[in-house]
C-alpha cells in the first residue's frame, strides 16, 4: 500500500486565530482615530460652505439697493 503524503503548506488554525486577533487590536486603535479625522475633514467643508453662502447673501444684498432689517431675500443656488 503506498500512503499519500499530505502537504504542510498553509496555516494552522491557531495561527490564523491570532492574526485575527492582531488585526482586531489594530482596528480598535485605529478606527477611534480615522472616524475623528472624517469628522474633522466634514467640519471643514460645512465651514467653507458656510462662508461661499455668506458671500453669496453678501452680493444679493449689495445688488439691491432698497433693502432693509425685514427684508427677505431670496436666493435660488443650484445644488
């Protein structure tokens, strides 16, 4: 009878359940930080978006000549 030889490439389970647990760590070290940095990026949009509309109600408001404290303007901005 001849026996077939199994290989002893790959990994053994151990092995994989501890990079699992490495990666695991790492995420919980890195996403606190990433989720941070997306919502500091997010604030400096809003605040230059914030100001292209002040700008905009800026000129609205010098191109009318008539307007006073209750005067509403309105302002069509296409998205």
């Amino acid at each position: 009878m001849t026996k077939i030889r199994k290989s002893n490439a790959g990994f053994t389970l151990v092995e994989l359940i501890v990079v699992i647990a490495i990666l695991g760590v790492l995420m919980a070290a890195l996403v606190p930080q990433y989720i941070k940095y997306v919502e500091k990026s997010r604030e400096g949009v809003d605040r230059s978006t914030l100001g292209e509309i002040y700008h905009v109600v800026e000129i609205e408001a010098a191109s009318r000549e008539n307007l006073t404290a209750g005067t509403v303007l309105t302002i069509n901005i296409d998205a």
